[in-house]
C-alpha cells in the first residue's frame, strides 16, 4: 500500500515521512516527482485535483491538504473524501476575521487608498460595542469567530443553513433570516463553503440587500465573490470597505482588474494554513482507524458538500 503526496512544501514532506515512518511503516510513501507503481495507490493526499484519477485503479480515499473540499468535485462518487481539521489552523482564520473586522471597523482599506493618493481626510468611527458582525457559516471556524467577536464587544449575529444555537449571538436560517441580518450588520464575513447555492453568492443583488456603507470581509471560496459586483458596490458607497483572501485564481494574476478596486484590501490567501505535523498525524490517524474497522474523521458528505 502506498500515500501519494502531491504536494511540494517541503515541511509538509518531511512531516509525513517521520510520521509515516514511525506509525505506520508498512505504507510506502512517495511523490508526485517519484516513479512507482499507480496500481500501489491507494491514498492521495493533495491541496487540487489529479489530472489522472482514472489512472489510479486501486485508489481509496483522498485527504484534502485544507478543510476546503470543493475542487475535488470532480472526484468518481466511490472514493472517500475527507477534509483536514486543523486546531491551529482554526485559530488562524479566527485571528485573521478578528483583525479584519476591526481594520473595516476603523476603515483601514479606506485610508490605504487615501495614503496611495496622499490624501489627509479623517472620517468619524465607531467602537466594537456599536458594531454589529454578522458570520455567515457558523460550522467549527464561524461559531469561534462569532464568539471571539462577541468576547471583544461587537454585537454578533449569524447565518447557517441549518438552526444553531451560540449562547450571545443570534443565529438565523433560511432567506428571509439572511435578509433580516445583512439590512442591519455593519460588517458581514464570509466562512460559507463553496456549495452550489454559494457559488456567486456575493453579488450585486447580495450587496444591494446589505447595510448601505458596510463592509465585506470575504474568508470563503473565491466563486462565491463577483468581483466585478464588488467594484461597482465599493465605488458606489453602498458597501465602504472590502477585506477578501480568496480569489479565483490564485495566485491573483498582476492584469486582474481586481487590484484596482478601490477601498479593498487584498491578502494572499493567508488567513490559515494547516500545519504540516497535523497534517500527517491526522491522516495518520485515520488509516489507523480505518485499519482498526473505525469510520473515518472529517469524512465528506459528498451530497451536501462538506
């Protein structure tokens, strides 16, 4: 039996050979640079889809390097999915909405631009207890954001798919429940996964429905945002600020029209990373329980998307 690592960060290598090494010996590990035998394969761990899934007859289960999973929907229905679930990681993302709600907050984006343009205008700001966040996507990441949100003054609300409950912050379903939250938040975040009913859903229709002057902090899937929505919102004033991580494609080409929206603030794709040890143990751990006739951790529910 073998793991495919189809990944070039060198951390992330030298984390599953030791691991490997030292848990679980019989499984030969190899690389996507390496020859060996296809018919031996019969885990993947990868960030994108291979361009040859076919070509790998005997293979089981592909780890996703990150909790996103959407790419992979191309993946033959009877091979496992599963997402990486990274405590570490969580936090990151959580630092990194926390961050970027107080720099829409204090209008940040807004006077980058100003800098840029040398511009000295000071406009008047409000405090964390007269902001209201709402999260969209209130799974492991979105119901820590809410509550480390809330813990620093900001009146919290939230939007699922499905009824939550988060002691301090109002959770709402459904459409009209999002409607009622985005006419009065001051600052929406996305954490949504990329699904379906999410893809493009921050458009100008989405924009239009929110507090006139809010801001976006966008943490979720690229497809979901329409850029060119965002510009004409941002350059209207119906949305003031704009912090987004996640773009299409990636990294963001230098021609992209995208650099030039005003009042945005643009980040690499940095707000969590998994880290490389936790990687390994937790796939690890799962051929583990796999072996030990177990279920597997973070498997998929490939009809919902996550």
């Amino acid at each position: 039996m073998t793991i495919l690592l189809n990944v070039t960060d060198q951390d992330r290598l030298d984390a599953f050979h030791e691991v490997f090494a030292r848990e679980l010996p019989d499984i030969a590990v190899v690389t996507s640079e390496m020859a060996y035998p296809r018919e031996d394969i019969r885990y993947v761990f990868t960030w994108r889809p291979l361009d040859d899934w076919s070509s790998l007859h005997n293979l089981e289960i592909v780890f996703s390097v990150s909790a996103g999973i959407d790419q992979f929907d191309a993946l033959p229905e009877h091979i496992k999915l599963v997402k990486m679930v990274d405590p570490n990681n969580t936090q990151k993302v959580v630092d990194y909405v926390l961050a970027a709600c107080l720099s829409c907050m204090r209008d940040f984006p807004k006077y980058a631009d100003r800098q840029r343009q040398k511009t000295w205008i000071a406009d008047p700001s409000g405090t964390t207890t007269e902001t209201t966040v709402t999260i969209l996507g209130l799974g492991e990441i979105g119901e820590k954001a809410a509550r480390t949100l809330a813990s620093v003054g900001f009146s919290v609300t939230g939007w699922a798919r499905s009824p939550r409950a988060i002691e301090g912050v109002t959770c709402k379903t459904g459409k009209d429940g999002l409607d009622s939250l985005l006419a009065d938040a001051d600052i929406v975040v996305c954490l949504l996964p990329l699904t379906d009913e999410t893809r493009g859903l921050l458009s100008r229709r989405f924009f239009d429905r929110m507090k006139p002057g809010a801001s976006l902090v966008h943490t979720g899937r690229g497809a979901q945002c329409v850029f060119p929505d965002l510009a004409d919102a941002l350059e209207s004033g119906q949305l003031g600020n704009a912090i987004v991580d996640v773009f299409e494609t990636e990294p963001l080409p230098p021609t992209d029209p995208i650099w030039e929206i005003p009042n945005l603030l643009i980040t690499p794709h940095i707000a969590g990373r998994t880290d490389a040890q936790t990687s390994a143990q937790n796939v690890s751990m799962n051929l583990k329980r796999l072996r030990d006739g177990k279920n597997l951790l973070w498997c998929v529910d490939r009809s919902k998307g996550y």
